[in-house]
C-alpha cells in the first residue's frame, strides 16, 4: 500500500519550492551588480581624465619657468599644452583652455590654470546608473619663479 502525501496548500508549496531561486536571486543582484560596474567605469574614466588636466597643468607650469618674461611663460605654458595634450586618451585637445599668469597672492609663483569641457566624454553616453560627475574639470599648478 502506498503512503498517503498530503497536499499541501498552494503557498506552502510555494514558499518550499527551490527550482527558480537563482532567477529570483539573480533579478534582485544585478541591478545592484549593475550600478557597481557602471560607477567604476563612469568614475575611473573620470578620474583617469581629471589626472590628466592635472598633470597637464603641473607640466605646463614647469616649462613655464624658463620664461624671462610673463608674456614668455605664458607662451611657454600655452606651447606645452599645444603639445602634449594628445598624449592622453581621455582628453580631446580642442577642449582645452589656458591661461597662464602671475599669482594675486604671491609676487614670484607664476599659476597655470587649465579648464577642460568634459561634456564630450563617452561616460555622459552611457545611462544614468549613477550621478554623473560634472562636466568641467579645472585644474591649477603653482610654481615659484626667478630663485629664491
């Protein structure tokens, strides 16, 4: 004779089921799984760039103190950037602006300021997964000039 199986209400039977537990488990993860991946590629990008107008500017400042006079550093530091500025990957060179000048609070450190529109970076593409960083990026590097 064979054992009598109850049966047992719909959602017992549900709550003890375990064949679509990874479907549900993974419905509840990617989403989560998703914004991580996303904010490490929009941020690193990001980041990666923001060094660049960073180095870009240290650079340009150093090269602006073998000038003799402002208007010389000023080209220096112009020249610098001209040219070395396609050397990054996640900077487009027409999106730059310098300028390049003498400190208001220090009468021998000459300042190079560059300022970078961002707005054309592929990470403004992609969906809003997470909060955008903004879209410009401004960087200074100050150096003494003229000894000390």
């Amino acid at each position: 004779m064979t054992p009598v199986v109850p049966v047992l209400p719909l959602p017992v039977r549900f709550a003890r089921c375990r064949r679509a537990a990874s479907a549900v488990e993974f419905a509840l993860v990617m989403p989560l799984f998703l914004a991580l991946v996303f904010g490490i590629v929009v941020f690193g990008s990001y980041l990666a760039a923001v060094h660049g107008v960073q180095q870009l500017a240290a650079e340009a400042a150093r090269s602006s103190v073998a000038g003799l006079s402002d208007g010389e550093r000023q080209a220096l530091a112009t020249q610098y950037i001209a040219a070395n500025a396609g050397a990054y990957p996640l900077i487009a060179p027409e999106h730059l602006a310098v300028s390049a000048a003498i400190s208001g609070s220090a009468e021998r450190v000459f300042v190079v300021t560059v300022d970078y529109d961002a707005s054309n970076m592929f990470i403004f593409a992609l969906p809003q997964f997470v909060p955008s960083p903004p879209q410009r990026i401004v960087r200074q590097a100050a150096i003494p000039f003229g000894g000390y």
